[in-house]
C-alpha cells in the first residue's frame, strides 16, 4: 500500500515566547517493509532543521528560534510505501521458558528493552496473569497473542480520559485509556516476565477503503502506538493491543524506544510565554498499492 501522511503539531502562545528550542521525531524510516519517499519538514518560525540519529536508532530533528514570537507550526509530509511484514515463524513458537532463557544471551543488548521506567513500572502482575499467559511450557506467539487480545477486550479505548503522566496503575484500575497506556501496559506484562519489548510510534490507517462498512481501526486521532517484543532469532514482532492485531501493511512505524517519553514527536521547551494552545492535526491517506514488491 501506499499513504499520504501529513502530521501537523501547532503551538500558539498567549504572550510572545522569546526563545524555543525543541526536538522532532516524526521521521518515518525505510525499512524491510516501508519505504519513504517525498519527505518534507516545514518550520513556522522558519528556521533550520538538523538531524542525528538517537542512542535507539531514531532519527531526531532539533532546532532553535532564538527571536521573539507567538507561534510554533511544525509540519511534516511523507509518502511511505507498506508491504505486510512476514510471520514471525518458528521464533515464535519456541516456548516462553525457553524464549526467556535464549534472550539472556543478548543481556546487554536489551538491558534497556527489560527495565522500568517511570510510565512502565514493573510490580507485582497478578498470578492469575502469570498462569494465563507466561507458563514456561505455552508457545511464545501464544503467549503473547492472548495478552494481546486480553488488553483489547478488557480495557476500553477511550481519549481524553488519560494524559501522559497518567500512572499505568490508574489505567489498570479504572481500565480505560488510549493507545499508549494500553502499550505501556502490555510493555508492563512482557519485561515483567522477562521477555524484552519496546514501544513503537507511528501512524495507522483508520479505514480501510477497500472493505465495505469501513475495516476501522481504533488510535488514528494523533499519532499511534503499539509494542514490539524480540524473538529469540533477534527479531523484532509488532503488536497492537488497541486493535488486537499484529502490526501490518496500515501501520506506518516512525521510532522505537523504551516508552512514549523516548519518542515523543515534539519535545523541548521555551522562554517567555505564560501560557499555551496546543492543536494536533494527523491525516493518513491510501493513494495506491506500494511499488515495492514485498
């Protein structure tokens, strides 16, 4: 498939802020099943954007306004080609016990994709969970698929009522938030159980205009997320516990790291303003199949 991706974040300031500076990552990369083409970043103060690439793999824009001014428009359009990702085969058949014990080899490879953060804390996950999904003896796809599934059809997609800082313990408790809580969530389970993941920004389609009555897909509001969990070959199987799905050809993927914080699209900060508006403005349209063979 081929999409048309346009992400606009704008910031307006109720007094001019006098400096900013910030970070982007909305770079989406080329990949074994996505190809970029047409990329195109536009700054409103316009100034220069350089580019590096982060300790996970990202590439990364930052920027400096160092004069006064009373708006910030970033703008980001690309035309990425998707393929569907190949199955993740025998790796994922291997039983979690032993999927546990191969990725130990690869300690200091994935320390990071193993540890808490502040919004993926690792307590106590209940024995009830534990014997349902993380028996050493069921197979690793099995074991995950269902948590998968469990977060899914237990936790109701719902915007507004959670923020960023929203502790995970709060969306256990009242089960309801959107799709980074219900990916820091399943991050959550997986490290607790000794399995490495990571967090994964991008964007889904969220009709399908080939189906009749729509094919939706939940989370394509502003920018999606879901999580990535490594097999024992050492690769990496996308997940999306929103849509109970594994991460396909209408997932567009844009960066990777331990949580939300790590890929934030825009991050930064500035001088002067005492208060701010904030509008973010995602479309994602199909314009064709991909000219990339899968």
């Amino acid at each position: 498939m081929r999409f048309r991706i346009s992400h606009e974040t704008a910031y307006r300031y109720a007094t001019p802020a006098s400096e900013s500076v910030g970070e982007l990552r909305i770079y989406p990369g080329d990949t074994s099943v996505q190809e970029v083409s047409n990329f195109n970043i536009h700054l409103d103060p316009e100034v220069p954007v350089d580019t590096f690439v982060d300790y996970f793999g990202n590439t990364v824009g930052c920027f400096a306004i160092p004069w006064r001014h009373n708006k910030l428009r970033v703008r980001m359009t690309a035309e990425v080609g998707t393929c569907p990702p190949p199955d993740p085969g025998p790796a994922a058949e291997i039983p979690v016990g032993e999927a546990r014990r191969l990725s130990r080899g690869r300690r200091i490879e994935l320390y990071l994709y193993r540890q808490p953060t502040t919004t993926v804390p690792l307590g106590k996950v209940s024995d009830l969970l534990r014997k349902r999904f993380f028996r050493d003896s069921i197979p690793l796809r099995e074991a995950v698929e269902n948590l998968n599934s469990w977060i899914h059809t237990s936790f109701t997609y719902m915007p507004g009522v959670t923020e960023v800082s929203t502790p995970l313990s709060k969306v256990l408790k009242e089960r309801r938030g959107v799709c980074q809580d219900f990916a820091h969530l399943m991050l959550s389970f997986l490290r607790h159980n000794g399995l490495p993941a990571r967090y994964v920004s991008g964007y889904i389609e969220p009709v399908d205009p080939d189906k009749a009555g729509g094919d939706k897909l939940v989370g394509a509001v502003a920018s999606h997320a879901w999580v990535e969990v490594n097999l024992p070959d050492g690769s990496w199987w996308g997940l999306d516990p929103t849509n109970n799905q594994s991460a396909g050809e209408r997932h567009v993927k844009v960066a990777v790291g331990r949580d939300y914080h790590d890929v934030a699209p825009l991050r930064g900060t500035f001088k002067g303003a005492t208060d701010q508006k904030l509008q973010v403005i995602v479309s994602m349209e199909r314009k064709g199949a991909s000219r990339r063979a899968p």
